[in-house]
C-alpha cells in the first residue's frame, strides 16, 4: 500500500515553504520585537471608515454585494483601476484590461500558470521576493538571477546572460519601486533599457508594484509598463500595502486580449472571482480622492519616521560594522554586517534575545546561503526600532563568541 506522501503530484516536491510565514509564528509572543514581516502598520488601518462604508454598501446594494460576480471583478473598480493607472502612472489602461484578483499574489500564481511549464526558466533579481519563487516553484520553474546593485537590476548583466541562452526565460519577474527585500528603486535610465532588451529577447515582463504608492522621499519613477512594448508587460499593484491586507483585493494588468483570453478562465477555475463585498468596499474608500490621498499621506510619512529611526539606529549602533540600503519608500531595507557569512547562522542567535529579521539567504531561487538580511521598519514603532536593534547587537556579538 503507498504511503500517503506519495500519492501527492511531483510538483509539490519543488515548493518551498515561506520562511517568513513561518517566523512570524514566532513574533505572536508579545516579548519579540520584529524586523521580520512586511507588515502594513495596523494603527493606520481604516477600521472605523470602512466600518461605516461597509454599513454604507450593505444598505444601498446589499444584495449585489453579497451575491456572485464577474470573474474580471466589479466594473467600478476595474473603471477606478484604469483610471488611476493612466492618470496618475502614465499606464495606457482601459476597464477591460484590468482583472481584479485575490492578492497580487494571485496575479502571479495566474501568470505563472498560463506561461510555466516544468524546467522553463524564469529570470528574476538576486535578491527577489521569496513569495514570487514560491509562486514559480509550483510551476516547477529554474531560474537565472540577474545581478543588481543599488540601482536595481542591471541591464547590461540581464543582456550578457539572455545572449549566452540558447532557450530564453518564459518571464522577467521584478519589483522596481522599493524591492523587496532590497528596498532599491530601479533607476530611471534602466527602466527603459530593460524594457528594449526584453523586447528584443521576446521576454514577457512582470511588473510587481505593490509598494509605488508608499513613497516617503525622492521622485516618482516611470513604470516599466507605461513603455511601448512589442513584448507583454504585465502590471500587479495591491490594496494590501496601501489599506489592509486582509481584503485581498489586487489587479492584475491584461492589456493583450489574447492573453486576457487565457487567464480569466485560469481564474475562473481558482475561484470564480475575488469577493465582492471586499471589492465593493475598498472601492467605496478610494473613490474618494481626497480621503484616499490624505491615508496614502499619512501611511507614508509614517514609515518615513521610522525608516529615518531605523537607519540612525544601525549607525549608532553598528557603526562601520554594517551596510544598508536607504530606500525611498515601501516597507525595507536590507543589510550586511562585518563578519557574518550566513545571517541563517545568527538567526538562532536574535531569537534567543527575542529580536528576528529575515535571513538573506531565503530570497535567493539557486543560493543556499547569504550574508545579507531584510529588515522591515513599517509595522514597529521608534522605540522598539532602537530596542530591537540593541537586542540584535547583543545577539551579533553571541555569535562572534561562540565562532
């Protein structure tokens, strides 16, 4: 008789867990300070608006918002959607071309699935977010990290390795406004050059642009997307980061209707649509300009003080010992510290002392170890910023006893 482990698909083997998932588990003890989790700020959530918002929608359309919908989402959003996209980011995007997902993680399970098959590469930078390799695991993707530096991927690294290929990558997967879990802004004189090698390479391109609106300093750059592309540029952005995740309400970019084609019906087959009443009230908030604009303020300003407490602190308290990024916006920034070759090795080490972050080595698709780690300043206050980081000097210094 098989076990029952071997009655699972194959493709389940290639799928990692989310190390970060995990050590949030860790962070619900009240005692830890967390650097960990990319976290929106829960104090700034609009608990009591779209308390009344919510009252508002069951009132007016009850029964439409609690009903089944359009697989592509509710037309008022989609319509709000494409409209902030041309409007405020230069995105030629009409209602048609907007699809209203469960989470921009949604969008890329969606694309992965139309366009993956097993062994097909997937270009990516080094370091990427840990849940788009998730995401492509499933797929039972390889990979061909891209090198970056503090001005994000760098084109002519992306050009060398696509022109030493003899089968291209399927996507070009990056975060080019405060990725994470770098933190780093693609400059703006890349954005374009990265688009023409694409295109000339015949490589779809995903544009994942969760943190955009959470600028606290610097100047706004152009999205990938707003270019004239011959190949696809798909363009994931959230709710997540900018009202509450637990909404779940994201959009996914579909500008080609052949390729609209073939992923409505993979959402069809997930889950017949995001949930209506989600989409009805977060649209109800942020059809609101000015209520909208003035929470997207006030969010930002605030990670912008703590991103300042935290980046004062790894000075004050590390001094010449570390390096990190200062990024502009969104929610992290990433770091390296003198003398640790794996930040997996010390991790035991902060959560003895009650303090975690992520080790570098978990956003990386082909490494097995890292010296860097992401540090996330958008869901801890300024003094547990200082304390946290106190306990992760404590626990730096434990581990150069014990090597």
């Amino acid at each position: 008789m098989q076990s029952s482990n071997q009655r699972f698909a194959q493709r389940i083997a290639s799928v990692r867990p989310s190390a970060i998932r995990e050590i949030l588990k860790v962070t619900q003890r009240p005692e830890v300070i967390s650097f960990a989790g990319g976290l929106p700020a829960p104090e700034h959530f609009p608990t009591a608006t779209l308390g009344a918002l919510a009252s508002e929608v069951l009132a007016s359309i009850g029964s439409t918002a609690l009903q089944y919908s359009l697989t592509e989402g509710v037309p008022e959003l989609r319509a709000w959607v494409a409209e902030r996209m041309q409007g405020v980011w230069g995105i030629p995007t009409t209602p048609d071309d907007v699809l209203i997902t469960g989470g921009s993680q949604q969008g890329l399970d969606l694309v992965a699935k139309a366009y993956l098959d097993p062994g097909d590469l997937v270009a990516l930078e080094a370091p990427s977010y840990l849940g788009a390799i998730q995401a492509f695991d499933t797929y039972q993707a390889r990979y061909l990290t891209i090198e970056t530096d503090g001005d994000g991927l760098i084109p002519e690294a992306l050009e060398r390795s696509l022109s030493q290929l003899s089968v291209q990558p399927k996507l070009l997967y990056l975060i080019p406004n405060f990725q994470n879990p770098s933190g780093t802004t693609l400059s703006a004189e890349r954005r374009e050059a990265i688009v023409r090698i694409c295109e000339q390479f015949e490589i779809p391109i995903f544009e994942d642009d969760p943190y955009g609106e959470l600028r606290f300093a610097g100047t706004p750059q152009r999205p990938l997307a707003s270019f004239s592309s011959r190949s696809p540029i798909f363009y994931a952005g959230t709710g997540s980061k900018v009202m509450a995740p637990g909404l779940r309400v994201a959009w996914l970019l579909l500008r080609d209707p052949a390729i609209r084609a073939q992923v409505v019906p993979l959402k069809q087959a997930s889950d017949l649509h995001t949930g209506t009443l989600a989409q009805y009230l977060f649209h109800r908030f942020v059809a609101d300009e000015s209520r909208f604009s003035e929470h997207l303020h006030t969010i930002s300003s605030l990670y912008g003080t703590r991103q300042h407490a935290m980046v004062s602190g790894l000075r004050a308290t590390f001094g010449s010992d570390i390096e990190f990024t200062i990024p502009e916006g969104g929610m992290f920034l990433w770091a390296t510290l003198r003398g640790i070759d794996n930040t997996a090795a010390l991790f035991p080490y902060a959560q003895e002392r009650n303090v975690v972050f992520v080790p570098g080595e978990f956003f990386y698709a082909n490494a097995k170890q890292h010296n860097g780690m992401r540090l996330s300043f958008s869901n801890t206050d300024e003094t547990k910023i200082t304390e946290g980081l106190t306990r992760l000097q404590a626990a730096v210094n434990a581990y150069h006893q014990a090597s």
